[in-house]
C-alpha cells in the first residue's frame, strides 16, 4: 500500500481480552462473537488467533463457510439459522451448529432429509422482541424439536438480553427471571450473556457466554472506556499528516467552510477519510492523535482526507503518524463524537486499506 492510511491489529490484545472474559466469567465457556467480518478486524484472522475459544458465532453461511476453509476447526454456531431450507445440508456437511428462532425453521428441519443430526440452540424471546419463540410456545417447540430425526436430541437454550449495558433498567432482571422460570427443570445447556451481561450481571453468565465488543478491546457501556474494564484496544486506525497549510485568521477549512480560523495557524491535512471509514458526521472538535499529541479535528470529513488543528503540534510536518482510533485514543470517545457507537466505527472500516497484524 502507498497510501499511509492502515488499520493496525494487535493479536496479543486479542487474546488478553479473550482471557479477560474467561477471569469475569471463569466457569463458562465462550462463544466469541465474530460475525461481520470480526466487527471488521477480520474473520479468519480474529478465529485463528482465538483458535481456544469454545465456539464462534457468525450471522450467516458465508462466514461459517470462511472459517472452515480457513482450517477453523472449533464449535461455529449460526446465529441466524437458516434461511432456506437448502442451506440445512451445507450446514449438515460444515458441522455447524444452528440456532432456531422460528416455526419457519422449524418446520424446515421437520421437513429435510439430512445424513446426519444437527445441534440446535432454541431462542426464546424473553422481551427483546427480535429473534426468539415467544416464551408461552417454548414447551410446544422442544417436544416438536425432540420429535425432530434431524436434531441431536440435546437442544442448549439461548435468550439475547436488551440492557444489558444499563445496570439500572430492571428489564434485565426481568428477562433473566422469566428465562429461569422456563429452563427450571430442564437441564439443558444455556447461554444469556452478552458483553455487557458478562460484565454487569455475574447472575447470567450460566453454561455459556457469549462475548463481542469486549473482545475487541471496547467497553460495551454507555459511558467509560476499555481500561475500566481491563480490556485492551485491538484495532488502531492510523495516518500520516500528507501537507501542512498555513492559514490566516478567518480563512475557511474544507467543504462547505464550516468551520474559520480564529487566528493565524497551522492546519494538517491526514491522508483518511470516510472512504476509509472515519464518520462523516465527526464533529469538529473530534481528538486525533499527532505524534502522540492530543489535536482536534476540523471542518468536515471528506471522502480521502481530514484537516486537524495543529496548534497542539506546530512542528508538525509531513510524513509525521496520526491516530484517529485505538491505542491511546479510545474509540468510544470518537463514536461520542460522532453520534455513533463503536460497533458502527469498527464494522464501517474499508478493506482499500491496509491491515497490518502486531503480536
């Protein structure tokens, strides 16, 4: 790549936060989430450095299929299920294991013909009303499921939590309390936690938890960052300045003159954009690292490259490192910046650039 923009991936972060989860949650085992391209850090990547998770969950086939030809041996559970009934015997043949979330794929796996049995996870809908058999029809859906010739006769159970990362809404509690209610003499494998379950309520982590954000080195709260946590950031968004402008006081910067010099400065120009994946909507005022300096961004974010105040660095110069993300700058403080969430920032980062592994 010539152009200096990179996405940089710190392997060893990774597999801090992975040993991270297992101190919070020590008794279970771990599904790491790592659909959507590993929320854009890389599938195969992501999988093979985390090659003692216990599982992985994707959103669908295509992923799972990416991880089998990249020699990922672990558990893989389809969180999505299927889609169409001819997906059942590719997800026969890959050992997948598959959630099922509603009498559509219910009925698919009543109606195939598959040389061998699936696992089945059973969502039920505890009241994030997404995905999920309504709690009242989960009797009627296991006696169909252990009726089922397709289905290896131990289905796990699974609900997906709405607040987690909010320890006051009592809609946590409530949704544990009607999970618990149902699976109370079942003794089947269970899964609740999310990132911020696994954090806020011990109570939920059960047989399995199902870590993402906080993988990735990202606190899954609404407000703090990954050190509260002990989590360490993987993915670092970086630059270089590519020209230094001297503007005078009243001079405009960028598209639309949004925002006007107030005095006499220097403004930098970063080969990164969001073509690259940086928001649009960052407000001026966002921080960008330059040479480890805390400046601010200005005027508006265009499609290859982003001006920063640099009065915090007035020696700045051309080919000087820049960070817009990651070590040192926490990616939660951008997404606040931009009226977005971390997930939104990692998943949007484009594959023109270059990925670069560390550890």
């Amino acid at each position: 790549m010539t152009r200096p923009s990179r996405v940089v991936i710190d392997k060893q972060a990774l597999k801090h936060n992975l040993q991270r989860v297992r101190e919070y949650a020590p008794k279970s085992k771990v599904m790491a989430i790592i659909k959507a391209d590993a929320y854009g850090h890389g599938l195969a990547r992501v999988a093979q450095t985390l090659n003692n998770a216990d599982a992985f969950g994707v959103a669908c086939l295509e992923e799972a299929e990416e991880l089998r030809a990249a020699n990922v041996k672990n558990t893989i559970v389809l969180l999505e299920g299927p889609h169409k009934s001819i997906d059942l015997s590719r997800i026969a043949e890959l050992h997948l294991d598959v959630v099922v979330h509603n009498e559509s794929q219910l009925e698919m796996l009543e109606q195939a013909t598959l040389d061998k049995a699936l696992q089945v996870w059973i969502k039920i809908d505890t009241g994030m009303h997404r995905l999920g058999f309504p709690i009242d029809k989960a009797d009627e859906v296991l006696k169909r499921i252990k009726n089922c010739t397709n289905v290896k006769q131990t289905p796990k159970l699974m609900t997906h939590f709405a607040t987690a990362n909010e320890q006051a809404n009592l809609l946590t509690k409530n949704q544990l309390k009607r999970f618990n209610l149902f699976c109370e003499e079942l003794d089947y494998e269970k899964t609740m936690a999310n990132s911020a379950a696994v954090i806020n309520f011990p109570e939920t982590h059960a047989d399995w938890i199902r870590p993402g954000l906080m993988l990735y080195g990202v606190s899954p709260m609404k407000e703090g960052s990954a050190s509260d946590h002990g989590l360490k950031p993987v993915m670092t968004l970086e630059s270089e300045i590519i020209s230094v402008q001297h503007l005078s006081k009243g001079d405009s910067v960028g598209y639309g003159a949004t925002w006007c010099c107030p005095e006499d400065m220097p403004v930098g120009v970063i080969a990164a954009g969001y073509g690259d994946g940086f928001p649009r909507h960052a407000k001026s005022g966002t921080p960008i690292l330059v040479n480890d300096v805390r400046c601010s961004l200005i005027g508006r974010a265009s499609m290859d490259m982003l001006t920063v105040d640099l009065r915090n660095q007035p020696d700045a110069k051309i080919g000087d490192k820049v960070v817009l993300w990651g070590e040192s700058l926490p990616i939660e403080e951008i997404a606040q910046y931009a009226d977005t969430i971390p997930y939104e920032l990692m998943c949007g980062v484009h594959k023109r650039l270059g990925f670069v592994e560390r550890g």
